[in-house]
C-alpha cells in the first residue's frame, strides 16, 4: 500500500450510501451516525443536492476566480443573510477557513497575537495546528508560529483576565468538537465576546463542525446570542463536496482587497452547487427545529439508557452533535458498535461521538438507541464478571 499511513483506518470498506444508511464491500449494512465526520448533514447522496450537481457537472466544472461566478456570489448570499455577516470568502477545508480568519484578523488588526483555548481543534496547516490547543497534533513539527496563547476552555475568570495591546483576536469552538464535544457555557462564551469588546480584538467563531444546522441553528453562535466578526465554515457546508468559507463583517472588507488572499479552486462552478443546494435545504426555520427536537429527544432517550451503567459517566451537546463521556477508553466500543451496525466515532480518548445527519429519522434514532444500550450493557456485564 502507498498511502502515507496518517491515518488509523478501520478495518472497513463502504461502498456504497443513501441517507443513514451505507453499504461495506460484503454486503453489510450500518446506520452511519458519524456523517463523515459531521460533513454529509443531509445524509448519503441527498437527492436534492445530487440532481443540482449533476446538472452543473452537464454545464460546466471549473472557472477560475478570474472571472464572475454567479452560483458563488450566491452561495455567498445564502450564508450572510442567514448571519449577522457581510461578505464571504470561499476555500476548500476547515484549515484553510481558519487561515484566512487568522490572516484576516492580523491585517485588519495590525496586531499578531490570537488567543485560542486547551482542547481546541482548528486544522492541521501550520498556522491552525499552531491555533490549536493540543499538545498531540503539534508534537514533532518544531517551534509552531509563536503568535497564538492558549486560556483553558470553559473559564470566563481566565478570559476576564486577559490583557494586552497586541490581540488581534480570540478564536473559539462553541462547542469544541475534537476536543470532546464540550459546549461552552453561555457565561464563557459571553466574558469572550466582552473581552474582544474590551480590547478592540475580534471575535473568530470557528464553526466547521458546529455550522451548517449541526446544532439545530444554521451556526451554534445563533444559540447565544453572539456576535462574532469573522466565522469559519467547512465540514457540512457542501454535503460531501470539499468546500470552506470564511464569512466577515463589513468592516474587514478593506483588508481583503483584491490580491491579498486567494486559492485556486474556492467556490467553484461545482462546490458552489453543492452549498446552495446544501444549504436551500438546511437553513430552513422547521428544518432546523426539527434538528433540536430530534437532538434534544435523542439526548434524553441516550441519558435514560445509558447513565444507568457506571461506565457512563454523562451524555452532552447541542442539536445532533453528541458526545457521550465514558469512565474508559471509547475506541473498543466503537469496534464493538460497528460490529453491530452502528457507525460512531470518537472525539478524543474516552468520548464517544454521535453525528448522525441532520435529516435522520425517530426509527433511525431509535434503532441506534437500541445498539448503543445493548453494545455498552454487554460491556459492562462483561467487566463485572
Ligand atoms: C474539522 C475541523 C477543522 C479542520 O477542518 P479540515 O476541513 O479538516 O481542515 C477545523 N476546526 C474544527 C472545529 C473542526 O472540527
């Protein structure tokens, strides 16, 4: 095999998908509630995407930013009237949203510091690894950039006591998703916004996992009420297409000026397709209330379920992004839950992660339910004897 092996690959080849479900090489079949890790929302080749694409793949793939780009402006237009945001910048991953906020930030600015917090996850380029707050992916690579300071997650008395002349700004998971599916508390969240007030930095939401109605609002921020200046999108936003985007306020306009920033194939003919059928679909008010019912009742059948059993110690989250926090490691029991058809994943050593699509169904639900207890029930029984 010629693959760099970068990743740890389960021993499972899918071939095929539609909605929840996917199909392996043998013929088996699984509930898919981990998405592709938060990226097919609308499950497996959604109809309605599908048939978009296709008709663009008759008309035309690829034209460079050098020239107008209807669909684009128009993706662009969907996700600033679904925000508090202006203006839109599109790019191909998670990593490279985040690099553009963090360039945006400091030419903006003219400051260079950008506080981030323990446990986050914002990419693997260099700029992002060195943004994120974790020893693990950082280890090996040498010194990181030395611009970015880690507060501990979750803490508003160490965000109220930040200080400093040189902070371009504070970037932040609502719910940091990597790091264990952590939600922040309203009072965290809200010190960080104050405290970007205070200094004249600018808040960064970084929601590529928690966008595009993962928490049952087109992005977390709009379940608290914040107002941050720059948020960052990936993961769901192309419903499988590889797409990211960066969204701005109005003032950070002048920074972006044509020449400072670009990549080849942003917003594409084809990605942009794949966000304005994505998001036709999913930044739609029942759609998304929907999303709450169906995480809030999946997180309490979860609870009812599984809390019971001393290896679980809580179950948390928002809309359909769920973490359940173990007393061990989680990865034998995702073994064990694919055995029995159910796909999860985990979201550092001893969480359990829970993503199914957006559009997933109450018998979907209830099924994984019904895994989840058996799987973790037999578990236990087995550790007592
Ligand atoms: C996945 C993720 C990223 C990185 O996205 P890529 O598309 O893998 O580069 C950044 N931030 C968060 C919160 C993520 O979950």
């Amino acid at each position: 095999m010629s693959l760099f092996p970068t990743y740890n690959r389960f021993p499972l080849t899918i071939v095929s998908g539609e909605g929840t479900n996917v199909t392996d090489d043998k013929g088996n079949t699984y509930l898919d509630f981990v998405s592709g890790i938060a990226v097919c929302n609308l499950g497996h080749r959604p109809p309605e995407v599908q048939s978009a694409l296709e008709k663009q793949l008759g008309e035309l793939w690829h034209v460079s930013n050098l020239y107008q780009l209807p669909k684009q402006e128009q993706a662009a237009n969907l996700l600033t009237e679904a925000t508090n945001l202006d203006y839109v910048f599109f790019c191909n991953s998670g990593a490279e949203a985040n690099e553009a906020a963090i360039k945006l930030a400091r030419k903006h600015t003219q400051r260079e510091t950008i506080v981030t917090f323990k446990q986050s996850f914002h990419g693997r380029t260099f700029a992002t690894m060195s943004a994120t707050g974790q020893e693990k992916i950082q280890q090996g690579f040498g010194a990181l950039l030395p611009t970015f300071e880690y507060l501990p997650f979750n803490d508003e008395k160490a965000v109220n006591e930040l200080e400093g002349d040189d902070i371009a700004a504070i970037m932040v998971e609502v719910v940091q998703g990597e790091g264990g599916v952590v939600p922040g508390t309203k009072a965290f969240l809200e010190a960080v916004q104050q405290k970007c007030e205070e200094l004249g930095a600018l808040l960064i939401i970084d929601e590529v996992q928690t966008g595009i109605g993962r928490t049952g609002a087109p992005f977390a921020h709009q379940l608290y009420n914040l107002d941050p200046d720059i948020v960052t999108s990936a993961k769901g936003l192309g419903s499988g297409f590889p797409v990211g985007a960066m969204l701005g306020k109005e003032k950070l306009v002048d920074a972006f000026s044509a020449g400072s920033h670009g990549t080849t194939f942003g917003g594409n003919p084809l990605a942009s397709t794949a966000v304005c059928a994505t998001l036709e679909t999913i930044f739609d008010e029942s759609f998304l209330e929907d999303v709450q019912s169906k995480g809030e009742w999946l997180r309490s059948q979860l609870e009812e379920d599984l809390l019971p059993l001393s290896l679980v110690k809580e179950v948390r989250g928002k809309g359909l992004m769920i973490g359940i926090q173990l007393e061990e490691e989680a990865i034998p029991l995702v073994h064990k839950l694919r055995e029995n058809g159910l796909l999860a994943v985990v979201a550092g050593p001893k969480v359990l992660r829970l993503l199914p699509p957006l559009n997933v169904t109450k018998d979907e639900m209830t099924k994984a339910v019904s895994i989840m207890k058996q799987v973790l029930q037999e578990h236990s029984s087995l550790q007592n004897v």
